[in-house]
C-alpha cells in the first residue's frame, strides 16, 4: 500500500513506514499512541484490503465473468483504502493537538481564554475525525457487499474475514467519539454528531450483518 499523505499529517510522521512489530510494540506500551481510534484504522485497512486481494485473484482468474465490474470496483476500493489508513494518522495527530492545547499557559485570563477555545478546537477535532474514519469504514462495507457477486468461491472467505473486521474496527473507532462527545460546548454539534455516530453504527452493523451471512451460506454454514 502506498503510503498514506494527508493534511493533517506530515508524511515523514506516519505510522505507514514503521514496521508490524514496531507498531505492535508501541501499542502494547504505556506511551499514549498509537490508542484505540488508530489501531481501528490500521485495523480496518487491513480488513479492506482482504475484500482488493479477493477481487484481484477473481478478476485473474480465467473463467472470469464481469472483468470491468471487477476493475472499477477494484479502484474505488483502494481509494477508500487509502482513506482508511489516512484515518489512522489523523487519529494521532488530533490526540497531538489536544495535548498541546493543554500544554498552553493559562497564568493571564488571556492566555485562560485562549487555552480553553484551544482546547475546544481540538475536541471538536478529536470528535470529527473517528466519525469521518467512521464513514469510510461504512464505504469499505459497502464495497465489500458489492463484492459478494463478483468474488469466486474460493475466495469467498477473505471477504467475509475483512467485512467482520471493519465490523469491529467501526465498533472500536466508535468509542473515540463516545469519549469526546461530553467535552464539546456546542449542543446542537454534540446533538448532530450524537446522530451521525448512531447512524454509522447502524448502518455498519446491518452492511456487515448481510455480508458475513451471505459469505456463510457461500460456505455452507448457517445463515
């Protein structure tokens, strides 16, 4: 995958170029990040990423019905993957800007009042950013529904593997929302993005429930 560029990270700074075990070890240790909402979207590009690898080897296959189908899908789903993994850098580097908000004087009631608007802007960026992570998980979902039709059998499994882990990483990218929602100020802001979370949730969960069935009944399992 190529590494992810985005405005709110600098590319130099990217968890995309560290190693497994590297990311491994810093999310098993005491240092704040990588936390919950990057680890989702690390988590989430990989489950992605199962659904391309199982439309790449249908779309190679010989016997092949729909190739440009196959293609086109193809393409917006690594689009949406790069959204993902772009996500997950912009996770740590709103959890950054919240902690230099709190590192900000507060020995004026000028610097108080900048502290605490500072603070504010920066919750507000740590809630807006796991919804729209949120929202391209919800993409990958669909892409993997889409999918269903065009992957050959032998692949089947792959498909429902990425679309019960976008599951879980929506579940978990959900919580860093959750945690924020209390600190915004605004209560029509809180209410809507109160509602855009429920609706995420929602419609993942339904996307992932109609994958993972159908993928079971391909296999021969339960419905």
């Amino acid at each position: 995958m190529n590494t992810p560029i985005t405005d709110s990270t600098d590319v130099t700074d990217t968890l995309w170029t560290q190693s497994l075990q590297d990311f491994l070890s810093a999310t098993a240790s005491a240092q704040p990040t990588p936390g919950g909402g990057s680890v989702a979207g690390v988590t989430a590009a990989c489950g992605l990423a199962l659904v391309v690898m199982a439309l790449e080897i249908s779309g190679k296959r010989k016997d092949v019905a729909l190739p440009a189908q196959i293609s086109a899908l193809l393409a917006e789903s690594r689009q949406v993957m790069a959204q993902i993994a772009g996500a997950a850098d912009a996770d740590i580097a709103a959890f950054r800007a919240y902690m230099a908000a709190l590192k900000l004087p507060k020995d004026t009631d000028d610097q108080k009042q900048q502290r605490a608007e500072s603070l504010q802007a920066a919750v507000i960026r740590a809630t807006e950013s796991p919804l729209q992570a949120a929202r391209f998980m919800v993409a990958a979902l669909h892409l993997a529904t889409r999918a269903l039709p065009l992957t050959h059998p032998h692949v089947l499994s792959d498909v429902g593997a990425g679309a019960g882990i976008l599951e879980g990483a929506l579940k978990a990218v959900l919580f860093n929302v959750d945690i924020n929602l209390p600190g915004l100020r605004d209560a029509a802001f809180q209410s809507a993005c109160g509602a855009a979370r429920v609706q995420l949730a929602e419609e993942g969960s339904r996307l992932a429930a109609e994958v993972l069935a159908t993928v079971s009944r391909g296999l021969g399992g339960p419905a």
